[in-house]
C-alpha cells in the first residue's frame, strides 16, 4: 500500500484498489473510509464489509456520480481532506477505470483545498466588504434592462496579461468605435495610451481602487460585486458605480428576502466578469486584449502587464519559481498557469456561445474555445457608425431599493447590534476558560440564523473550528475573536 497523500488532522481516508483486510492496521484510526475498487477488481473480492465506517464505491464508465461522492466524503472533516491510500497493483497495472478515478480525485482534491484555504484567508473580508457595500448594492444593481441595451456594437475586453503592452496602442487606435470594457488591473496601461474605459470592473476583495485607477482617476462606469473593497464608492463618484451580485450567504438571503439579484452574476475575475458584461449587454463582435490567463514564459514569468503596481498580487501567494500547472496555448501545445480553474470555467462557458462572436487578438496566452485567433500584426478593424456614446448615454438607471430591500437590510444590522451587545461576554469566556469559552459561545451563536445570514462568509470560515473532531492547535481563537468584533461593529447604513 503506498500511502498517496497525507493530510495531517485527518479523520478520514480514501483507499484506491486492494483489499480492505489487508490493510486493517493503517486504517484503524480512521472514522470513515471510503473504497474505490474497480467493478472486476470487486468481483473477486472474498472480503466481507462488516464496518459501518467502510463505504465502498464502485467505480468505472458507468458511475456517473462519482465526483459527487467524493465531494460529499470530503465534508466529514471540515478542516482536513481525506488521507489518499493506493494499492501498488493499482499503480503497476494500472485500468482506465482507475487512471480516471486518480485524476477526478485529484481535481476534487484540488479544487476543496483552494477554496477551504480562500475561506480561511479572506472570509473575514469578505464578509467585511459585503457588509460596509451593502446599502450601496441594495440601491445600485444593475438593471435587467441592460440586457442587449447596446446590441449590435462592437467591444474591446481589456484583461492585464502581459500582451496588453502590445496591443493597447490597437485599442487606442480603435477605441472611438468600440465599447471599451477593462479589468481593474489593466486602466493603467490603457491610460498611458489614452484609453478611457466605458465599464472598468472590479469583484476582486483585495483590488484597493489606489493602486488600480489611472493617475486622474477617471472611468466612466464601475461594475463592482458585494466582495469589491469598499472604498471604490468615494473614489469613484456613487453615481458611476454599480453592482453584480456574487455569491454569499447574506447577499444570497437578500435575494429571498426583497433585493432580487441581477441577471447577470460576478464571475471568477475581472477578465471574465467584463467579458460577460460586453455579452449580457450585447455586445457584437468581442475582442479580447491581454486576456491571456497564462504567464509569460519568455519574460521571467510575467503574470501582467508591466504598468500594474507591483505590491497589488503581493499577497496572492504567485510565486513565479514554483511549478505551474498547463492549459492548451494560443502559438504553443501548452503554456503555464496561474489561474487553471479560471481558464477552466471560461473556456466551457464561451464554447456555448455563438460561432464567431469572440476573437482573440494576442501575440501569446491560453488557448479559448470557440474563438478566433489573430495576432496584433494582423489586427484589422472598421470602426462602427458613431452610436457608441449615444447608446450608452441611455443605459437605464441602477435598480433602486424598495421598502421590502430596507426591512431585510435593518434585520442584518439588527443582529449585529445584538451580537455587538454579546463582546464582553465572549472576552470573559475566553479569559476565564479559554478555547473551550470561546467554543461553547460560538457554538450557541453561530447555531442562530440570524447570525449566520449577518456573518455570512464568516461564519464559514469559523465553523470548521466548532464542528468534532477539535484541534486547539489549528484554530487562532484569538485573531477569530478579533474579526468577530470588527464586525459585529461595523454600522449598517440605513437605506
């Protein structure tokens, strides 16, 4: 047996091949284990399952829920995944059965890794940003009237690859006939070549307007998401701004509850994001610029285009020394990654499209589906018939708030003020008992709905830590009491 991957605080396991028998000793300490045995492999099996913490699973072509399994095996330990055990017969002899069941886990694996280390590292603000956003996104959705409102005009969709400095003097050229939707990171570049985007967006929680906005500071339309830092509104006027919903417990619950979210839903970046809109609001034909998704492997592994502040990925954990997974390349067989599961979502959705909507005018970058590729030296544009700023001179009004929108807003800042009333008490559990005083307080809390939909984002990133099995040792209750305070006291502006 090789033991494939070790998670340490693991209470669970998955075993690959072989025969549960054999390897009782190693998985004794495990509570839930779950067998994925290819059907012939099963079949000549003389084991007998008499644990109720052995599930075993079946796989091969026809298990179609298989990922869905293992999705569902992975929540029993809210902190650790699964400890990975693989028979040496499954690796030296090897079926297809078994080749794709490794590479579905290790996706799975992947993808519940990323998002628990997200949750932990920026739920907290997350939660923060929806909060001090929230009277502003109640008041300022964009409407469902936009919908195909500028149908028919072309659109230059500006990302912050590193090709951006190649083909922004193309948008500059071009830029009176084309509405010019632009990701955050990329305003800059297209300043210095006298580009004024018509929508710049912005979803990201650690984007801080400071270090994205051209030097005048001027865009003609924010698109921001509940997430967005909350500082956006003040350095952009609050008439030019406005607001996609994303996904998260307390905007989800505001949908339910008077506020119906917008048609059209923030997306994994701000490259996809703006590239939906120009789609959404009808745009036709799309070009994409600097949407590379790749990093530049010519250029000491350039992930942007050379005018982005240098500290604005500093915390993202991009480390251009480390290994990088590959997706298909536009003028290479593959091209390294720093946002594989980005690339993954946008190249599945844009092959629904319609044929010959996007084209891709890049010199290097991923590959997309169902688009054409040209590079800059060949570039060849006709200006449209003038309407651009006639037509986005009509676009409608932001949705505004309805009564109904201001009762579910002054319940979330009801319930903050009762669990800013609760501080003290939670510091003297804490004192007194420690871990244990906070976990019994949180507990009691969290357990509440109200407090959840007020917490939101929050209260996922705490209750992996309120759940058995408990490991003082990976919980910092002390920052956990820190960010429960901030913002049980931030103040709800009334709507």
């Amino acid at each position: 047996m090789i033991h494939a991957l070790h998670s340490p605080g693991s209470t669970t396991c998955v075993v690959m091949g072989g025969q549960i028998r054999d390897w009782e000793s190693e998985l004794n300490s495990y509570s839930r284990i779950l067998w994925c045995i290819d059907a012939q492999d099963f079949d000549r099996s003389s084991s007998q399952f008499t644990s109720a913490k052995i599930r075993v699973l079946i796989i091969g072509n026809n298990n179609s829920n298989f990922v869905q399994v293992i999705e569902e095996f992975i929540k029993h330990n809210g902190r650790s995944l699964p400890c990975i055990f693989v028979h040496e017969q499954v690796l030296a002899h090897s079926n297809e059965s078994y080749l794709s069941a490794l590479t579905d886990i290790q996706s799975v694996f992947g993808e519940n890794h990323r998002a628990r280390i997200t949750r932990q590292k920026d739920g907290f603000l997350w939660q923060s940003h929806v909060l001090q956003n929230l009277s502003h996104y109640v008041s300022r959705r964009v409407p469902g009237n936009w919908h195909n409102a500028l149908a028919g005009l072309p659109a230059f969709v500006c990302g912050a690859g590193p090709s951006l400095d190649v083909t922004a003097p193309l948008i500059s050229k071009h830029q009176k006939g084309a509405v010019i939707f632009a990701a955050d990171s990329s305003l800059r570049t297209l300043h210095r070549h006298g580009v004024c985007a018509d929508f710049a967006v912005s979803i990201d929680v650690a984007k801080r307007p400071e270090k994205c906005l051209p030097p005048d500071g001027r865009v003609q339309r924010v698109i921001l998401a509940p997430t967005s830092f909350p500082t956006w509104v003040g350095a952009v006027n609050l008439d030019d701004c406005y607001f996609l919903t994303s996904g998260q417990v307390t905007t989800d619950w505001l949908s339910a509850n008077g506020v119906a979210p917008t048609e059209l839903l923030a997306r994994e970046n701000c490259g996809n994001t703006a590239l939906e809109l120009a789609h959404y609001l009808g745009c036709a034909p799309i070009y994409l610029f600097g949407l590379d998704l790749a990093l530049d492997n010519s250029n000491s592994m350039q992930r942007h285009t050379a005018a982005v502040d240098a500290t604005l990925y500093s915390k993202s954990g991009f480390e251009a020394e480390q290994n990088h997974p590959t997706v298909p390349g536009n003028y290479a067989e593959t091209v390294p990654t720093f946002a594989e599961a980005d690339w993954r979502s946008l190249d599945q959705r844009l092959s629904s499209w319609p044929a010959n909507l996007v084209t891709n005018v890049n010199d290097r970058g991923a590959r997309f589906s169902n688009t054409t590729l040209v590079h800059p030296d060949r570039f060849i544009f006709s200006n449209s018939t003038g309407e651009k700023n006639e037509r986005l001179a009509q676009l409608s009004l932001p949705a505004t708030s309805e009564i109904a929108a201001s009762t579910a807003v002054n319940r979330i800042g009801d319930s903050l003020s009762v669990a800013s009333k609760q501080i003290q008490a939670l510091h003297s559990s804490f004192n007194q008992r420690g871990s244990l005083g906070a976990l019994d307080f949180f507990r009691q809390l969290m357990i509440k709905e109200d407090m959840q939909i007020a917490f939101g984002a929050f209260t996922f990133k705490i209750l992996p830590h309120l759940i058995d099995p408990i490991d003082d040792n990976s919980t910092n209750w002390a920052e956990l009491i820190r960010e429960f305070e901030a913002l049980a006291q931030l103040t709800i502006e009334q709507t």
